[in-house]
C-alpha cells in the first residue's frame, strides 16, 4: 500500500469517526508540566508563591499538513496559607484543542481550588506529607467548519467530483454547540522524604455532569466523564543525581490510555540550582478490537532554571499509522514560571 494511499485513508477515517473524536478529551504527553489540566488537586502543589504554565502540542502535521491536531493550554495558580501548614490553593486554567481538517475546536476554561492539609512533618523538617482535595468548576463549548466537510450526497458521480455547493442534506446549520457547566474534581496525596525523595499518588473525574455537546437540537450528545490515575516519586542515585519514575492512566466512555516512563534528573545543587533531566516514556492505548497497545514512544528532554522550567518532548509513532507518517508524531513544549514564596507561606513539594 502506498504511502499517499494510506495517508488518504487516514483522513476519511479521521472524518468517518468525527464522532468519536469529539468524544475523547486531548492529553499531553508531559503530563507532569500541565498540572492542572491533568487533577485539579494539583491546584497550588508547587513550590512557590505564584506559577504560570503554557503548554503546546502539535500532532500529525506529517500527514495533515496544515491542519494537524493541536493543543494549547495556560494555567495560573497561587497558594495562600490558612492555618500552620495548611493552605488553599486558587486557580484558573483554559484549554482550546483543535483537531483535522474540519477544525472541530474545543474551548475550556475553568477556576480551580484546592485544599491542602498538613498530615506530617513541618516547614522545619525535611519530612513533609500532604493530603490534597481540588475541584474545578468551568465552561466550554465545541465548534466546527462544516464547509470543510463533504457528504455522499454531494459527491456527482457522472463527473466523479464533489460539489461543495449542493446540498448535504445534513442539518448542518449550526457550528458551535451550545457553552455548557463542566465540572471536576481529585484527590492528591504525597510524601516528600527530603529533597530528591518523594512519592505521591493521585487520582481525578472530569465531567462529572456529563455535559451535552451536541452540534444538532436532537439526539443528546454527552461528553463522557474521563477519570484519571497517576502516581510517581523521585529516587536519588547519589546527591546530584536521581530518576523520577511516573504513570498516567485515564478512561473515557470506551477509550483507554496510559504513559509510564522516566525521567533523570542531575542538579548542581548550587545555591542557583539549575537541573536538567532527560528520558523516555511509553504511551499504550486501546487499538478497537486489537486490544491494548503500543502507539509511540515519547523522548523528553527538560530544564530547570531557578525560576523557569522549559520542556521538550517528541513522540515517536510505533503504531501501523508508522507507514503513513514515517514515525513522525507529536512535538510538545511546556513553559513553566514560578515565583519563590517568602519564609510564611513556602510549602515543600516534590519534584513532579
């Protein structure tokens, strides 16, 4: 099969299952730099006073050219201290996913809070533990270009051409779905054993309302509650040098994912640290009746500045798409700010 056939047939698959592609929620694949698109728990979960994140993915520009799939988000949060070791934690997030050659477009914003309570340990200590409740309470809305999409009906099969300017025979009039409330919620708990070691574990459910999406008056369209679990640490080799193992999975309707990999971490443990890290993660997902399976391999690389903390990550595609996109998948880049906190209100956290 050639590879102009197969990518041919990646795009009608693409629009034949629009679908199912408005019902599946976008994901990053440096899910540790996108806090509080992954648990709204994680709302304040940082070392210091103020944190600004960005993060941009790009995907199947290989193959869609200048339409591929891609994902912005931004996210602010601040934490305020409520009581000795306890604090609250306020935020706002947005996210706008575009997907295909239709532009299905799907905008979120939402604010966050979470609590965090002390259950071990002091600001004095190295031994730090913290249970963490957040919720996220939001809007969003879909939209798409239908002009960019053509039905059987307008295919003219005595000239073997569609006519984009006769009837679909589609009610096709609106496009954008009604904004509808979207609401999450997750727990985080960790243990910071001291400075690069760490372990924590985490779990959220978006869309708990199971909002409807539809673009058409009749039938309901729901978008489909996503639960997510992730956990993860940070183990030192010596005093400047660790690994910091992590695992993602999520669930929506009937799709499945997870990521699992690593990243090590070197720290020159001056009084400006500055940390690089370097790794590899493995991303599976459900393959329809194949079963579970290997779709990319994502290489990251990172560094940590005092106050800034910039990300690059490519996945690598091991699925049978391989043949159309020659392995080229997603390019992803994260930006992270954090302003130090004083004395009063600094918490410890982990390296996530």
């Amino acid at each position: 099969m050639s590879t102009y056939f197969t990518r041919v047939i990646f795009v009608f698959s693409a629009l034949f299952f629009l679908q199912e592609l408005q019902a599946q929620d976008p994901r990053f694949s440096q899910f540790y730099a996108s806090p509080l698109e992954l648990n709204p728990a994680m709302t304040g979960v940082f070392e210091g006073k103020m944190r600004f994140v960005a993060n941009y993915r790009e995907l199947y520009a290989s193959i869609l050219d200048s339409d591929p799939f891609r994902t912005i988000a931004a996210s602010f949060d601040v934490r305020q201290r409520v009581q000795k070791g306890d604090f609250f934690g306020y935020g706002l997030t947005a996210l706008r996913d575009q997907a295909g050659a239709a532009n299905l477009t799907r905008t979120r914003v939402g604010l966050s809070t979470a609590f965090m309570k002390q259950l071990g340990g002091s600001r004095y200590a190295t031994y730090d533990q913290y249970l963490i409740a957040g919720a996220q309470l939001g809007f969003g809305q879909h939209s798409l270009n239908w002009q960019k999409l053509w039905f059987s009906q307008q295919f003219n099969g005595a000239g073997g051409f569609v006519d984009f300017e006769a009837s679909s025979g589609e009610a096709t009039n609106r496009t954008s779905t009604d904004m509808y409330l979207d609401f999450n919620a997750g727990l985080l708990w960790y243990v910071l054993f001291d400075d690069n070691r760490s372990l924590y574990v985490g779990g959220a459910l978006n869309h708990l309302n199971t909002p409807n999406v539809s673009f058409v008056d009749v039938p309901d369209e729901e978008l489909h509650s996503r639960w997510v679990g992730h956990a993860g640490g940070e183990l030192p080799f010596n005093s400047n040098i660790s690994i910091l193992p992590a695992v993602v999975a999520m669930g929506q309707h009937k799709y499945f994912s997870t990521t699992v990999g690593a990243n090590l971490r070197y720290t020159n443990r001056d009084w400006k640290e500055v940390a690089i890290r370097a790794g590899g993660w493995v991303h599976l997902s459900n393959q329809l009746e194949e079963g579970i399976g290997m779709d990319a391999f994502v290489v990251t690389t990172f560094l940590e500045m005092e106050r800034w903390n910039i990300g690059l990550s490519y996945d690598i595609t091991t699925s049978s798409l391989a043949a159309a996109n020659n392995s080229r998948g997603a390019f992803e880049l994260s930006f992270i700010y954090i302003q130090p906190a004083t004395w009063r209100t600094n918490v410890k956290c982990p390296n996530f």
